[in-house]
C-alpha cells in the first residue's frame, strides 16, 4: 500500500470478512533490496513501524512477518492434526500391501545350512497341522474315510452275500459232512477279498485328496513350489506304503476266516441223525433237497457271522495301517532323507 494509504479497516475485517483474519507486514522496498538490507534490519524496522505508527499501534501486537509466520505454524499445526487418521490409515494399507506382497515373493531365508534346515522343518510343520487336522474333522474331508467304513464296506460284503444266494444251487457230490462245509465256505468267504481290498484303495485316496487340501492350504508352501513338488510326492510315497502295509493285513485277516474255521460255530447246531435215504442209495440220490437247503443255511449263517466280524476287524485295520500312521508319520521318512543331506 502506498506510504499515506491505511488499511486498518481491512486489517480489522470491518470492510471484508475473512475466514481468516488479515495481518499486516512491511515488505522490503525495491531500495532496501538494491542498498542489500539484510532480513534482521527489515523485520526489526517493520516491529518499529507498527509500534509507532499511531493507525496501527494498537494493532501492533498481532501484525508484521513474525506473527504471520506464528499464525500459519499454529494453522499448519491444526491441519496436519486433522489428517493424522488419514494418514495412519494410509500408512497401515501400504504396510498390509507391502507385507502381502512380501508374503508372495517369499520371506528371507537364512544363509546358513541350519537356518534353512529349520526353515523348511517349520513349513512341514504347517502342512502336517492342516492335514492332521482334515483327519480329525477340524477341517472337511476327513469324514469321507468313515462314510466307507460306514456305508461302501457294508454294501459291498451284502452285495457278496447276495451273489452267494443266487448261485447255481449245491452240487450232492461236493457234500460231505466236513469237506463240503469247508469248500462252501472258503469259496464263500474267498469272495470278501474284493471288498477289503477296494475299500483299502478308497481310504487310499481320500487320503491323497487330503493331502493336497493341506498343501492348498499352506501359504508357505505356494513360496517355494519346488520344495512343494518335493512335499506333495514325498507324502504320496508315504501314503503307498502304507496302502501296500493295510492291504496285506487286512487280507491276512479274510485269509485266516478262510482257512481257520470257528468250530464252536457248528457243535451248537443240532445234529441230524438220519441224513436222508439209505446207505446203499447213490450219493445224487440219499441227499433231499431239505437236507441241502439246511446245510446252505448253515453255511450263510456262517458267513454272515464271519462277515460281522470282518467288518469291524477290517475298520480297525486300516484305521490303524493307514489313517493312524498317515497322523503319526506322513513325512517322516522324509525327514530321514532330508537330514541325510548337507
């Protein structure tokens, strides 16, 4: 403003309302700039302007550079205050992208052999914790290895039974009184096998389904897809043995009905006395119908009794031979191999 031109109305926000009120300064002159007046001078002659200027005297107090830098540190203060949560919340999305990101490429790994040894023992720690876990029914899918026990393994030793009961009829000359009870019942019992053996292959792969739910469901193993190709066949080797184990057991056990008959089983069935015609009647001739349709019912009462016993002898096995170890030992012959390396 020129040197005989007030502004004390403006200054007073009497003539024009500001959000913010006005403040006065005394700039330096083009001459002060041109004589090189340094800043100190200037402000310490602007301080003595409005001090002795009487239009502004009284408003010396909240004028010149010093209080309009004052008032825009206070206004800074104010807005950076306000923008705090913004900005934390800024800072705590780009620390989440920048970890997941981090979490994608892959943490560091330790440059010594033990550090990295613990390293890879801590992801198979995971992977073994989430497919323990789809066993014990904290996670889905390990309900389907009792749903065979439950109800495949039932269905197919009926469906063997019902095979037995539409066959062809007995042939007189294969009935003896001991003879023809064993080879009845072990061409009978013989037929079991076949169930026992699908329902080891089922449980077999479930469980082979599980394993790859658990590595799905390890981050850590996504990081390094090499070590994952290593996990995922070391666990299905694993896996086979135990499969290979199950079968031979659970055969031994449909083997050993086969060969070992409950003798008990048939001293408490009533004996017949009069086995039909004469002795000196042809073998096709002295056996009725009756008296073969008696000993068919002897042996299916038998074989069903054989069949109870087998299907819960059956369960136990491959819960012991299979899901039990794939808990106890999935990984542990490749821990062996692992710690055979340097």
């Amino acid at each position: 403003m020129d040197r005989e031109t007030g502004r004390t109305k403006q200054i007073s926000s009497k003539s024009y309302r500001l959000k913010f009120p006005w403040v006065g300064v005394v700039n330096r002159s083009q001459a002060d700039i041109n004589k090189n007046v340094d800043m100190i001078a200037a402000r310490r002659r602007e301080r003595e302007y409005f001090s002795t200027t009487p239009e502004y005297r009284h408003l010396a107090h909240r004028m010149g550079s010093e209080h309009l830098a004052k008032m825009l540190s206070k206004h800074l203060e104010t807005v950076i205050k306000s923008r705090i949560p913004g900005i934390q919340s800024l800072i705590n999305k780009t620390i989440a992208e920048l970890e997941t990101e981090s979490s994608r490429l892959g943490n560091p790994i330790a440059a010594d052999a033990g550090g990295k040894l613990y390293t890879i023992m801590e992801i198979f720690r995971l992977f073994d914790q989430n497919f323990r876990e789809h066993l014990d029914g904290v996670r889905t899918g390990g309900d389907k290895v009792y749903n065979i026990f439950d109800n495949q393994l039932p269905a197919a030793l009926k469906i063997s039974l019902l095979k037995l009961m539409e066959a062809d009829g007995y042939q007189p000359h294969l009935i003896a009184p001991e003879q023809g009870y064993r080879r009845l019942i072990e061409s009978t019992l013989i037929t079991i096998r076949s169930p026992a053996e699908a329902t080891v292959d089922a449980t077999h792969s479930i469980l082979k389904d599980l394993v790859h739910k658990a590595m799905s469901e390890t981050p850590e193993l996504k990081q390094y897809p090499t070590l994952r190709v290593e996990v995922g066949n070391a666990a299905i080797e694993s896996l086979e043995r135990m499969r290979v184990q199950s079968k031979k057991v659970t055969l031994q056990l449909v083997d050993m009905e086969c060969c070992y008959l409950t003798v008990e089983f048939f001293r408490k069935l009533p004996q017949d006395v009069d086995k039909g015609g004469s002795a000196t009647q042809s073998i096709f001739d002295r056996y009725n119908d009756s008296y073969l349709r008696r000993i068919g019912s002897t042996v299916l009462s038998y074989v069903n009794m054989v069949c109870a016993t087998l299907r819960h002898s059956i369960r136990k096995s491959i819960v012991y031979c299979q899901v039990r170890e794939a808990k106890r030992s999935l990984l542990d012959f490749f821990y062996t191999e692992l710690g055979k390396l340097e």
